[in-house]
C-alpha cells in the first residue's frame, strides 16, 4: 500500500511538471520578434556581480566597457546599472534562485553582465536553491547560449549555440524521489525550442558566411527528446541550401575536437543543454580554460552575458579574489559590445585582449600574488586600447 501511495505522489508531481511545460510552450507561440537595439534612445545595461570571485572580475569588465562607451555613457546612449543582491548569502535567505526584488532590478534592463554565481551541491551548508544561471535563462527566456572559441593559429573557429531553457536541465530540481531506491529525474524538449535555437545556428552561420553547421546529440540511445532535437535540425537544414549539415554523437564529439585533423573543419555547433555544457567546457580549454572564455545568453528580448566558470569561493577564502583573471568577463563583455550595436568597440576590445594575452603579454595573471590583479590587468588591457 505504501508503495502504491508513494507511486501516486510521484504522478501528482509529473502531471504539475507537464502542465507547467505546456504553459511554456504557449509563451513561446505568442513570442514577439527581436528587440531592435538601434531604436532605442537608452540602452540599460545591467550589472550583477555575484559572488565569489563574480565581484572582483565583473567590477573590471565593466570597467573596460564604461572606457570603450565614454562617450555613449556621458550622452545617456548607455546607462550601466549596478544591482545588488544575486549572492548566494541572499538567494539561500530568501531560498530563491534570485531574489524576487533582485529579478524586478534586472527585467529594468536590456542586457546583462552577470559574475559568477555559486549554486549549491550535497553537502554544502545551503539550501538546495536552483542555480541562478539556470533561473535567470527561463525567467528572461535565454534560449540561446552563445559560446564562441578562435585560436587561428590552431586553425580553429567555432561557434557553439547551447540551447539553454530545455534538455536536462530545464527542470533540474523537480525530479521525484519515488522510493528511497528510486529517483526519477526528466528531460524536456518541445518543438517551439528546438526549432528556434537551430534556426538561430543556421541564421549565425549565413550571416557570418559559414559553410557548415553541426548537431550534437544521442539520438541512438535518447530517442524521443535527442531524436526530436535530430529530426528538427534536419527538417530546418533543407532552408539553407549553401549550408552543409551533419550530426554527431556527444560521446565521439568529444574526442574529435582533440583530433587536430578532424577538429578544423567544424564551425558552427548546436547542441541540446546538457551537451553544450560539457563540449563547451572542453573547448575552452583550447584557449586557455574555463577562465579566460565568455558567453552569451540570447532571448528576444534580453541578453545576458557571463564567464562560463564558477565562483571560485576558495580565492575568495585565501584571499587572492584580487588576482583572479577577468578575461572571461571582460570576453563576455565583448561579446555585449557586438550584440547591442558596437562591433568597432568589440573588435576593438577582442584585438586588444589578443594582444595583451598571447604576443606582447606584458602582464601574466597567475591566481595567486606572484602575477598581476585583475585591476592591473584591466589598466595594462586599457592602454592597450588607446594604442590601437
């Protein structure tokens, strides 16, 4: 009997999960279009810095971007707001994945520059709040994580588009303990998302003059919600005849971006969310790891832009979140200039980030107090600027 109450239970918690997903699905069919930057009198551009090591790299991209906006800045073309509020310390008081008041702040604003953020594991002494990554994407509906990753020496260019509001994390804290032997937990696909982060993919790679376009999924063993995602690719790959499709499966796509022959010839990348979070992780390390890569975070009406990262709180414990790298942010930041309407500033900003990390390297930031802080870095990267 007890089995049959605990099986019920579980069934009461699936159907609530479904009807939210449906809700969803309406909100997608009744979406507007993209928001036009160029019509806008004020572009607001949110400041989180999170926590951890967040405030200490975000307060220096922001920095960088004020230096490259002066005059914008002081016309009110664009406003920089800082907000307050999304550290860990906050969301596990208010046991919410970001503060409600917090997200009031930030629908404010048109785009967002966002620190690390810690979210909680077993064993941590917080409460099991979602991350706020996760939240913010489906709140702000940021379907699209865009991560970049170029080392031309390398003869590699790729552009990953992560879904980022479905797969197995959409719903990453609602799975069921139906017994103490058996926990469920679900994976979410729908039609509507699918078909706009690939759309999404194909539409970068025309407008960026790529030839190819990429999908990874599992669809062999993850049939319905990966097949799904596989059929739908396909289906929209017919409207881009210049534009050259083929799929691989997660597990050998890791080992071919290792491949140095196989490696070159893939450009533009989509994958459900799950998937995107490991392969992008390992193409970051391409560049120089986790620390030194940006991403943004793409919905019709907001964009967030982050470092794919953690929070690092044990810099912050020793002391040594002065010395933590900012590339990341300061990447991610780039990446806003492009997205709001400055690509010179961007371009800018990306040569000059070249320049101070790989040729004349000046500056080498360590971690620790035997390299450079992140202050000294954002003045070397300013300088820089006013060079170019």
């Amino acid at each position: 009997m007890l089995r049959t109450d605990q099986i019920e239970a579980a069934k009461e918690r699936f159907g609530q999960l479904l009807e939210e997903q449906l809700r969803r699905v309406d909100e997608m069919k009744s979406q507007g279009d993209f928001i036009d930057y160029k019509s806008l009198d004020q572009i607001i551009v949110g400041v989180c810095g999170g926590d951890g090591i967040g405030p200490a790299i975000t307060a220096q991209a922001q920095r960088v971007l004020e230096y490259l906006l002066e005059d914008e800045v002081r016309a009110g073309k664009v406003v920089f707001r800082n907000i307050e509020g999304l550290t860990i310390e906050r969301r596990a008081a208010e046991n919410a994945a970001i503060p409600p008041a917090v997200l009031e702040e930030i629908k404010k604003c048109h785009v967002i520059l966002k620190g690390p953020t810690t979210t909680p594991r077993k064993g941590d002494p917080w409460p099991n709040v979602e991350s706020a990554n996760v939240a913010m994407r489906k709140e702000l509906d940021l379907f699209a994580n865009v991560r970049p990753v170029r080392i031309p020496e390398q003869g590699i260019d790729w552009t990953f588009y992560r879904e980022n509001t479905e797969g197995a994390y959409a719903v990453g804290s609602k799975g069921v303990n139906v017994t103490e032997d058996l926990g469920v937990d679900f994976t979410v696909v729908t039609n509507q998302g699918c078909e706009r982060i690939i759309r999404a993919a194909f539409e970068f790679a025309k407008a960026n003059n790529k030839t190819r376009v990429t999908a990874v999924t599992k669809a062999n063993i993850i049939k319905v919600t990966d097949g799904k995602f596989l059929d739908i690719f396909y289906k929209i790959a017919k409207e881009y005849p210049n534009i050259s499709a083929d799929d691989w499966y997660i597990d050998i796509m890791t080992a071919k971006l290792v491949d140095e022959k196989r490696r070159k010839d893939f450009q533009v990348v989509v994958l459900p969310n799950l998937y995107g979070d490991i392969i992008t992780d390992e193409a970051a390390e391409f560049q120089g790891g986790v620390g030194t890569a940006g991403s943004a975070n793409i919905g019709k009406r907001y964009g967030m832009f982050e470092a794919i990262h953690g929070s690092a709180p044990r810099m912050v414990k020793e002391g040594r979140d002065k010395y933590a790298d900012p590339c990341s942010m300061i990447r991610a930041g780039a990446m806003l200039l492009a997205h709001i309407g400055y690509t010179k500033e961007a371009d800018k900003l990306y040569k000059a980030l070249d320049i101070c990390t790989v040729t004349e390297k000046k500056l080498v930031i360590t971690g620790r107090d035997s390299g450079a802080t992140s202050e000294e870095f954002a003045n070397y990267l300013m300088e820089t600027i006013a060079r170019l």
